[in-house]
C-alpha cells in the first residue's frame, strides 16, 4: 500500500536498529484517514471471504481493527486483553504471547461470550515480527472452535520468522499492507 510505505518512509524512526515507532500515525497519535484507508485496502484484499468478526488485541491494534471492520459491513470487534480484570469474566480463553518489544510473555484473554463456535474470524495487527501475538491470537479463536479464515498485519517485518510461524499453525492467508526486507543501518526498505 504505498500511501502507508510513504507515511514509514516520511514519519517512521528506528530504534535500536530493530524497532521501528511510528507513534505519530499508529502506535500513539492516530491518523484517522490514513487508518481508513487501510480498513478499505483489508477490505478490497479479503474481498469474497466470509468474515463474523474481527479478532486483535489491544491496545495499538482496536483502531486498526475498528476502522476495518466499517468496511466490512461493521463487523463486530473483540480485542484480547492483556491485564486481568474483575470486570473479564473469569471464563475466558487465555493464550500466552511473548513480546518481541517488551522482551517478555504476557497472558492475552478474550471472554467467551465473544467467541462462539463456528464463527469465521479475520485476525488484524499493527506489526508482525516473530509472529507471537497473531499466533496467540489464531490460539484462542481455536479453542473456541472458530475458525481463522486470514491474517491481516499493518505492517510486517519481512525479515523476521513471523509470517512462517502463522503458515505453520495452517493460516495460509496473511495480507500485509507494507512488507519491510531489511531496517539495517538505520535505512528501511521494502520488500
Ligand atoms: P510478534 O508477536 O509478531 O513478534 O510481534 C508483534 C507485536 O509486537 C505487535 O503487536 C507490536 O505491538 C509489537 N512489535 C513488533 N515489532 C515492532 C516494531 O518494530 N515496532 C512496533 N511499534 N511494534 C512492534
């Protein structure tokens, strides 16, 4: 999507030669038009598969999911939590997720009132990297015997193993909006 490649290229800084921040249109400050366009390019990507619902996890991925979702005739969204709450129904399905950022694992939870067996569910991220959290993700729709028709990533670190752990837990389709081949040397490229 090259509207997204030019916002990476014009407004994206790199972090310890592995991160890339975009906290002025994704992660932090929203740019509402930007994020509407990409709810459109999901759309038109994963235009003819059955889609229930949308599956992300917070916190930098319900704007992503939500304004995708209006694409896709206002589907409804769940994000999977990552603290625990007295206000989560302790019945909840739980995957654990290590963080590639945060260098550490954390329990995602998502109530089973909102996952209910047969639906088809479209998983959406900001980043994929080691594939972790989309996996933990494509975890508890399974356990509540849905099924994963796609993953839908914002912006995906080609260079990292995530993209091949997702195929090998039988998620063949995996849309990314901008695919970065290398950050090294503090120059991002694009695959
Ligand atoms: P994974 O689980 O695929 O290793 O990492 C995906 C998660 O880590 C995303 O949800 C995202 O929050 C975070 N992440 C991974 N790499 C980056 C990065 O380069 N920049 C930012 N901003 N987040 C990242």
């Amino acid at each position: 999507m090259q509207l997204l490649k030019d916002k990476i290229l014009s407004d994206g800084r790199l972090l310890d030669g592995y991160v890339l921040k975009v906290d002025n249109f994704l992660n932090h400050q929203l740019d509402v038009a930007l994020l509407d366009a990409m709810g459109a390019e999901f759309a038109r990507r994963f235009a003819g598969v059955k889609i229930d619902k949308i599956l992300t996890v917070e916190a930098s991925g319900i704007a992503v999911a939500v304004m995708a979702a209006r694409h896709f005739g206002n589907v409804p969204v769940v994000f999977a939590k990552k603290t625990e709450s007295l206000t989560l129904d302790q019945d909840a399905y739980e995957s654990d997720v290590y963080s590639f950022t945060k260098q550490k694992t954390y329990r995602v939870r998502v109530s089973r009132r909102y996952l209910v067996p047969g639906e088809k569910v479209l998983v959406l991220d900001d980043f994929l990297a080691n594939g972790h959290a989309a996996c933990g993700l494509i975890d508890i729709v399974r356990q509540a015997q849905g099924e994963v028709v796609g993953v839908g990533i914002v912006i995906e670190k080609g260079f990292q193993s995530g993209r091949k752990l997702i195929e090998e837990a039988g998620v063949s389709r995996v849309e990314s909006l901008a695919i970065l081949s290398s950050i090294a040397d503090g120059k991002i490229a694009f695959a």
